[in-house]
C-alpha cells in the first residue's frame, strides 16, 4: 500500500517554524517510508488544512495518515480532525487520523534530554537530584493542557530534586509564580524547559517579555533555558508511533 503523512500544525509566521516542518517531514517520509509526507496549519497563515488535505489527495497514494502535530488535542484540533474526515467520501484514498504528541512517555524522555544537555552545555555537572526544573507551556481552557503537561510533570519528579510547571497565558500559574514558587525551593540550579514544538514568536520572544523580569526579582542565583522540545529524532520517532497505530489498527 503506497502511504502519505499529512501533519496538522496549528500555525506561525515564522520561517523558523516553516523550516523545522519541512526537516520534520523529511525525515518522517524517509524513516516512515511514506511516498508522500506534508504539513498544513489549523490557523494563522496557510496552507489550511483543506488546502493540505486536497494537495495531498492529488498524490499517487493508497492512504493517508492524518498526524495532529499538537501537544494536546484542544477542542480547535478536535473540529479540525472531524472536518478532514468528512473528505473520505469524495474520494478512495483511505484517511486515518493519529493521536496527538501528549501523554506518550517519549515527551518525558524529550524533556529530560533536554535538561541533561542544557546543563551540560553550561559545563554544570550536578547530579540530576541536585537540579530544580520549571517546564514553561503555552496555556489553554481546555482541561487536556494542564492534564498533559501534569503528565510530563509527574514523569519526571523521581530524577529531579523539584519539578514545576507554570503558562504563557490564559491559566495560572503564570510565569512569575512560577518562578517565586521555585524561588521558595531555593535551587542551586534551575532548568527552564520551553515547553513549545517550534522556535516560533512564543520562544523567541514572548515567553522572555515575563520571564526576564520575575528573574531579575527572584534570589535564584543560576538559571538555564533549554532549547524548545520541537526537532529531535525522538519527536519523529513520537510521530512514525504515533501514525503506526491507527495504520495497523485500520
């Protein structure tokens, strides 16, 4: 059966993020061994996913998989998934659609690997228990944000001394609780994690707008960022998993 690998993305206007799609789904297609792999948007610039879905229906493919590129599935991706099924009727090619990125236990390991090489790049060599790590995400009303994130939270609690997590926006704790909660912890050293798929204008500059200025006012004395969790070899393997179960399901 000849396959096509369709990521839905929700969107940005950076070419940064453009441009770890397209590494993405090269590597997608040549691991997977797709004959066909692509990326639409949920929102903000096209392609739509109506422009993707049709684009890739134009293909030499038997079926089409479908990946919600996503954190969690928030009500917005929920409709989206529904309105490209409804393609399968006008055409042959057979469409499945994948499980999100969120509650996989490879998201804990991403997280991890990139504390270990956030530390080592800043020659820290403190034993993993000795380190505090506060996980940075973007915000949503949907309950499944704060389930997801809780999730990666509560993986990797027995490696590090302290785990937290706080949001951009929208739900609390913001950023500056966050911080003053880790304050509270008095850590020898703290690990940001920036929580995001790509270097879009959240990790480049919004997430900094906060986060300067409630360590500028904190005691902490050493902070790190880590570099966003999006183009790993392990997110791709996440996503061939990922599309791997509903193609053998099917």
């Amino acid at each position: 059966m000849k396959r096509g690998v369709l990521l839905i993305d929700r969107g940005s206007r950076e070419k940064e993020a453009k441009e770890e799609l397209e590494i993405i789904c090269s590597r997608v297609k040549e691991k997977g061994r797709y004959v066909f792999s692509d990326y639409c948007f949920l929102e903000v610039i096209p392609p739509f996913i109506e422009e993707g879905i049709k684009k890739s229906l134009k293909q030499d493919i038997d079926a089409l998989t479908i990946v919600p590129y996503f954190l969690y599935l928030g009500k917005k991706v929920k409709a989206a998934v529904t309105n490209a099924i409804k393609f399968q009727k006008d055409t042959d090619v057979k469409l499945v659609v994948s499980k999100p990125m969120s509650m996989h236990k490879t998201m804990i390991d991403l997280v991890e690997n990139r504390v270990s090489s956030a530390l080592e790049k800043n020659g820290i060599t403190l034993s993993h228990k000795d380190v505090d790590v506060l996980i940075i995400g973007h915000g949503s009303k949907d309950p499944n944000a704060q389930i997801s994130i809780q999730y990666v939270v509560d993986g990797l609690k027995s490696t590090f001394r302290n785990v937290s997590h706080c949001f951009l926006e929208i739900e609390e704790p913001n950023i500056k609780q966050g911080i003053e909660k880790c304050e509270k912890n008095n850590p020898e050293v703290l690990v940001i994690v920036f929580y995001f798929l790509h270097k879009g204008a959240h990790v480049k500059r919004d997430v900094f707008e906060d986060l300067n200025p409630a360590l500028e006012q904190s005691s902490i004395k050493k902070s790190i960022i880590t570099e966003h969790i999006g183009t790993d070899e392990k997110m791709i393997d996440l996503i061939l998993e990922r599309a791997r179960e509903v193609e053998n399901a099917n």
